[in-house]
C-alpha cells in the first residue's frame, strides 16, 4: 500500500474511532488503542511522504509550515 492509501485508511480509522469512542468510552483500551495506531499511521504516511518529496518540493506533513503563513 502506497502513501496514499496508508493516509485514506488512517483517515478512516480516525473517522471511525471518534465515532465509536463515544459508545465504548474514550478512555476505553479499544479507543485508545485505535488512536495509538492513528497515531503511528500517521507518522509513517508523512515521514514516507516527506521523504520522497524533501529532494523536489520541500513539502511533507509539517504543521509549522502551514500554519507559518509563509509561502
């Protein structure tokens, strides 16, 4: 699975954890674990990304970047 699919599913699993939170409590090992593994999909889609985009455009998953107001 590329990087692409790797943010989709995390996206996914975020989506789908904040919904069932909730229900099963947010301090449940079931929530919490889904957020622990949002958590690291996360980090492997944007460090993957930022990788293979650092040498072409200097774009990757960087906050600070986009909340600069630099462009």
């Amino acid at each position: 699975m590329g990087s692409g699919g790797r943010a989709r599913g995390t996206l996914l699993l975020l989506v789908f954890t904040v919904i069932q939170a909730p229900q099963v409590g947010w301090t449940a090992p079931r929530a919490l674990l889904s957020f622990a593994a949002v958590v690291v999909l996360l980090t492997a889609s944007c460090s993957s990304s930022g990788a293979r985009r650092a040498r072409s455009s200097g774009s990757g998953c960087s906050a600070r970047r986009i909340g600069s107001g630099r462009s």
